[in-house]
C-alpha cells in the first residue's frame, strides 16, 4: 500500500513539477554503467569494422570525403558573401542578428528506451558542457532537445513525441506557428493553423526561434499534406520531419549565441565556457 | 541471508535491467518481453520472505529511470505484481508448468494494465494492440526462466 501510494506521489511530482529531475538525474547516473554494457555489442562491433578495414576500402573513402569537401567548400564561399551582405543590411535595419553558433558532435548510443516515446540517449553530458533544454540537431534539421543530463550522457526527447511542441515558421510564406508531435516517428501535425492560411504541400518549414530553446532558421519538417474541411475552423495539417529522426547516428548539439548590432566585440564574450571537448566543436556563422 | 545471495540476487535483477535496454530491431521493440517483472515474479515465488513489494518499488525506479518513462510508472506496477506474488505464492509453487504460466499471464497482464493506464492519465498516446501480445509472450518464456532461475538459486545456494 506504501509503495503504491509512494508511486503515485512520484508520478504526480515527476509529471507536474520539476522536482524531482535532481533524483532523476542521480538515479541516471548510477544506472549509466547499464547503458555503457548495454551500448557495448554495438561499439565493439563498430570498431571491429574500423579496425579491419582494407586499405582499398579507406582510400576509396577518403577520396569520396575528399570530393564532398571540395563541393561543400565551393558552396560556402556563396554563403559567405551572403552572409556578409545580410549582416549589413540587418545593420542598415538596426536589427539584432545571431553571431553564430557552436555546435559539438555527439553519437547515439545504441540504448532502447521505452517504445511508446520518442527519445534517444546521446553519448555527450554535462562534462561536455551539454544542458537540459539545449537543441539537437543532425545533419539535416532540427532533431530534438535534451532533457536530461548525466555527466557522461543525456537523454533527447524527439520533436515527434507527443509532449513536445516545437516553434515554427513556413519559409514561404514566413507565417509562424507551433508543430506538435503526433507519436509516430515520421509525422507532426499543425494544429493552430485557420483553414484560409496560407500552407502548401511540399512548404519548407524552419525553427522560428520563439520561445528560446531553439536557435531561429534551422530545417525542421517538409509539409506532407493540408487538409482543409470547410466546417473546420482549423486546417489539419500534417509534415514530416527533415532530420533523419530513426536513421543518424551522429548528432549535433548546438549552443546558439545571439547579440546586438555591435557583434565584433560581443562575438568572443557571447560565446559560452570551453570545455575539453573544444577540439570537437566548430563555429558555425549563420544568419 | 548470505551476502553472497544478495550479490546473486542483485546480478540476476541486474541482467534483467540490461535485457530490457539491449537495442533490438526497429520492429522487435514493442514487442521486448517484461524481463524485470517475470524475474520479479520468479523470486518473490521461491524466496516470500525475502523479496517483496519494496524490492519491486526499487526495481521500479530503476526501470523508470533507465527507460525514460515517467518516475513512478514502472514503480507502481511492480510493486502490486510483486504483492500479488508474495500473496500467492504457496499456490503458485505446486502448480504444473502451464498453469503456472497462466497464472504469471495474469500478474503481467497486471503490470501492463498500470502502465497503460498511466500512459492514458498522462495523456500520452495508447500503444496498439500489440501491446497486449507482450504479456502472452512473457507468459510462453515462463517456463524457461522458472527452469533457468531455479537452476541458478539452486546451484549457488541462494536462500
């Protein structure tokens, strides 16, 4: 009877307030041993494969990595350039603009949680600097956000889980609203949109920095469908996710840093503490 | 009790936590037989005055914690099964094989109520039908892990 009444007090705090996230944090760190066996098949395996890897096999890899380097550098000297005349003409404007971000790369651990929610484990924690609330993004777009940290791991909560919600904004048409999660690995939906809005399918849609957990401008979702019923205040409208939220195993945790007009001086204080992981972390310029 | 039966003991529930974290295949995952309840059920069966309802609160956090479910959620259904356990567990003994599978379908088919009904008050969306195949699968492993555990608490004297 105690210890049922005693989970029920523990749901109700875990679920309303945020109490108990020191005890969850402390539990979660002395569980991290499990996670670290239960990752290690994997790990092994991988390094394995490294390990035995054929000197043809490396060359090829690395000439194709080599021609990859050469196409994305010809491309960010177009960026660079844009980048240069939006600074300037944000200045024209007296407009505030991002200075940059930081960003460190973390791998997913091979860990299942429970089925029936959208999180992942990542192998970056509070040694690194990482934060509850911090953004999550892969190669392509936004990902999710962290929401707990142990020193060594934290865990993300995917942005299509259904208890989270996430800022957007349609490029197209720059019109903002909220996507939430719908449960399944390859869908959101926009619920607050009014039925004569103006959405598309095949719209880009791109984080809106409100709400200041995620850094403004980046991929989130591709709109798959607008459903428009007539007797329907609202649109339903689904989108599916442009990060590849069941397949990366890289990811990237971002420190967004955002200042006024006068960025020259601010860049470097703006910037949050090194840690030892800096040899990882780039800065990245985005406008 | 020996500390050395605690330590067997703790290696066991350790296991447990571990196949319930082990990445499987993509469509493997809802289907992840209950390996930390049906481990529970076995020791709350051979050793009552030992393991117990606080045991299967404990365990509950951990599970809680590792999964990443809700603080409580596992907590709760565990410790009801484990209660329900230590309560029937002079009838549960001298049953044959598959009436005592029967019998843990039933304290599975608990736990897994619990949880479902946490996940609807916390409005999180209800898993499918397939949800309801797990305890069936947990109940056709129990004659395996009853056979195994039994040989385990045998072989190093747990009491």
């Amino acid at each position: 009877m105690l210890a049922v009444a005693l989970s029920l007090v523990l749901m109700v705090l875990d679920h309303r307030f945020a109490h108990l996230q020191q005890l969850r944090n402390t539990l979660a760190f002395l569980t991290y041993p499990l996670h670290l066996m239960a990752d290690l098949p994997v790990t092994t395996g991988r390094w394995l494969t490294k390990a035995t890897a054929t000197r043809s096999q490396l060359v090829d890899e690395n000439q194709t990595l080599r021609s990859l380097n050469l196409k994305l550098n010809a491309e960010l000297q177009k960026f660079e350039s844009l980048q240069a005349e939006n600074i300037r003409l944000r200045n024209l404007l007296d407009a505030s603009y991002k200075v940059g971000d930081r960003v460190l790369i973390a791998e997913l651990s091979a860990v299942d949680l429970d089925p029936y929610k959208q999180q992942v484990v990542i192998n970056k924690g509070g040694a690194s600097g990482v934060y509850e609330g911090q953004a999550v993004l892969d190669a392509e777009a936004v990902m999710g956000q962290v929401i707990q940290v142990t020193p060594f791991s934290s865990t993300v909560l995917l942005i299509t889980d259904p208890s989270h919600s996430i800022p957007v904004q349609v490029l197209r048409s720059g019109l903002r609203t909220i996507a939430v999660g719908s449960g399944r690995i390859n869908e959101l939906n926009l619920p607050y949109l009014p039925t004569n809005s103006d959405v598309q399918e095949g719209d880009l849609l791109v984080t809106s920095g409100l709400g200041g957990k995620f850094p403004s401008g980046y991929p989130v979702a591709r709109v798959t469908q607008v459903n428009r019923a007539p007797d329907n205040a609202f649109a339903q409208i689904t989108a599916e996710p442009a990060a590849h939220l069941d397949r990366s195993r890289e990811v990237l945790v971002v420190w967004s840093v955002t200042s006024a007009s006068s960025f020259e001086n601010e860049t470097q204080e703006a910037m949050p503490e090194p840690d030892e992981d800096a040899a990882e972390a780039t800065t990245e310029e985005t406008q | 009790m020996s500390s050395r039966s605690v330590w067997i003991m703790a290696i066991v529930f350790m296991l447990a936590l571990l196949l319930m974290i082990l990445p499987m295949p993509e469509w493997a995952r809802p289907f992840r037989p209950q390996w930390v309840t049906l481990t529970l059920i076995y020791w709350c069966i051979a050793l009552p005055h030992r393991v117990g309802v606080g045991t299967g609160f404990s365990l509950g956090i951990l599970l809680d914690v590792l999964t990443g479910t809700l603080l409580g959620q596992h907590a709760l259904g565990l410790s009801v099964v484990a209660f329900l356990s230590v309560q029937l567990h002079a009838r549960i003994r001298v049953f044959p094989f598959w009436q005592q599978a029967l019998a843990v379908l039933v304290l599975l088919v608990v736990e897994h109520l619990f949880a479902l009904w946490v996940m609807g008050a916390i409005g999180q969306t209800p898993p499918g039908l397939t949800y309801w195949l797990v305890p069936l699968i947990g109940a056709v492993l129990w004659p395996w892990i009853f056979v195994t555990l039994r040989d385990v608490r045998r072989r190093f004297k747990v009491t």
